[in-house]
C-alpha cells in the first residue's frame, strides 16, 4: 500500500493525532517511524512510533492525514476570506 501525492495539483492535511506517551528521553538521537496502515477514500492512517537509541518504545499512535487538492483548498481560502470581510454569499 502507498500514498501518492500529486504536487503539482494536491496537499496533504492533518486531520487527527492520537499519541500515546510511554517514557521520556533526556539526551540522544530519537528515530521516528510512521507505516501506512489503511486508506479509506481520501483519508490515510498511519502508525506512528518514536524510539531512543536504544531502541526503547518513547511513544506510539495514529496520525490521520486528508489528501486534498489544490482548488480545493484555494476555494476554501476564499471562503474564509470573505467571511472575515463579513461576506457570507
């Protein structure tokens, strides 16, 4: 399974963050994972894991990302624009 996105014409947005924290870490490098986990239409989950140099678990969980288009977002900012212009049409 892999997310593809078009640059040229799409973005990719969070839409949810789940972290659960096990341990902290004072000093050192910290590696990050993040494995596609399913896709449902234009909504893709991932498992996200941090780890010390040791290779001890520090945290895990879900992010949500929303792969959307361009035009999409340029209406979106438009529409946003006029409401705080006072414009609802």
């Amino acid at each position: 399974m892999r997310y593809v996105t078009d640059p040229d014409s799409e973005r990719s947005s969070g839409v949810d963050i789940h972290i659960r924290h096990h341990r902290s870490d004072v000093s050192g490098m910290v590696r990050a994972t993040a494995d596609l986990d399913r896709v449902e239409g234009n909504s893709y989950t991932y498992i996200v894991r941090s780890f010390d140099e040791q290779g001890s678990l520090l945290s895990e969980g879900t992010v949500v990302n929303k792969k959307v288009t361009l035009e999409y977002l340029r209406a979106k900012r438009h529409h946003q624009l006029k409401e705080r212009q006072g414009d609802t049409n």
